[in-house]
C-alpha cells in the first residue's frame, strides 16, 4: 500500500475543542462589545435620589413655575441655590399640604432643622460663575442644566469642566478671558 502525504493544498482540521473553544471567546466579546455600547447609549444610572421626593416636571411643566420662583439668587447673585422652606410651604401650606412629602418639609421648617438635599450641579470652589450674566445674556436654564422641566429627579446633564464653559464661550464668541472665571 502506497504512504498517504499530506495535501499541502487542503487544510488541516482545526480539533472540535478548540472550535468550542474560539467560538466561546468570540461570542463573548461580542456580548462585551453589544453591552459596552448599549450603556453608552443608555445608561443605567438613575438620577440622586433626594430626602424629600420633588418633580421638577410637575411644578415647571404641569404647575408651569418660573425657575426664578424657586431660585430667585440666580437673577442677582452669583449661586441660585436650593430655596428655603419657607418657599415651598408659601404654596404648600394650602396646596396638598397632607401629602406624605409636604409633611417632610413642615417637619423639617418645624424643628428648625435643613433637608439634606443631594448635590447635582456643582463648579470648583476656585470657579467664579454668575447665573445673572448668563440669564441677562438670554441663556435659558435648560443650556446648562438639561431639559429640567422634563425630570422628576434633576439629573446631572452636563459635567461642568473647564471645556464645557470654554466651548460655549467659543461658540458664542465671548470673551476667553481667564480671570472672567478664575480670580
């Protein structure tokens, strides 16, 4: 019987194991790549919960408030910061004032004592921001902060790096001036 040579022209027979073994690596990383790109395009983070449950959509969208109504610093100050109870309880002292969450509030005015609220939106210490320039320059809330109007939980929109105000300074062709930001 003649000896068998191998055809150099025919390939030879990757075993079934590693088969297995290569199609379960692929099949993972792609797994790893589809679920890498969905959290991109859709992230899982929720928005900060808070002490006491507020819709901003509710009171902006449904309620249709001003944003001044409830931070008035921003129009002459530089921070608008979070309003006092006092504000809330101006209207909720008659508007569902039973609710479980307004009851939070009242205890809180009551014994004196602040609601711990979660920070969303926060600048550098050594950061100079003025909300009243930007409101007088026309800029709306929603610039900056996201379709606020829309959340039931404010939600961090943008991260506030030197780029992002530096681009919307180029954008605007306002002054790139250092020390308007930094002084």
């Amino acid at each position: 019987m003649p000896e068998q040579r191998p055809n150099p022209e025919r390939p030879k027979r990757v075993p079934r194991a590693r088969m297995e073994i290569l199609f379960a690596l692929a099949t993972g990383l792609l797994l790893l790549a589809t679920a890498a790109a969905y959290s991109f395009y859709y992230p899982t983070r929720l928005p900060p919960a808070q002490p006491v449950s507020f819709s901003h959509h509710v009171h902006v969208t449904v309620k249709q408030l001003s944003c001044v109504f409830c931070h008035p610093g921003a129009i002459d100050t530089a921070r608008s910061g979070v309003p006092p109870l006092e504000t809330c309880l101006l209207c909720h002292s008659r508007i569902i004032p039973d609710h479980p969450e307004i009851r939070k509030l009242r205890a809180a005015y009551e014994s004196g004592q602040p609601v711990e609220w979660v920070r969303v939106n926060a600048l550098p210490r050594f950061v100079y921001f003025v909300h009243e320039a930007h409101l007088r320059g026309g800029f709306d809330c929603g610039r900056c902060h996201g379709d606020v109007a829309a959340m039931d939980r404010v939600d961090l929109v943008h991260n506030f790096t030197m780029g992002f105000c530096v681009q919307c300074h180029r954008d605007e062709n306002f002054s790139h001036d250092c020390t308007i930001c930094h002084r």
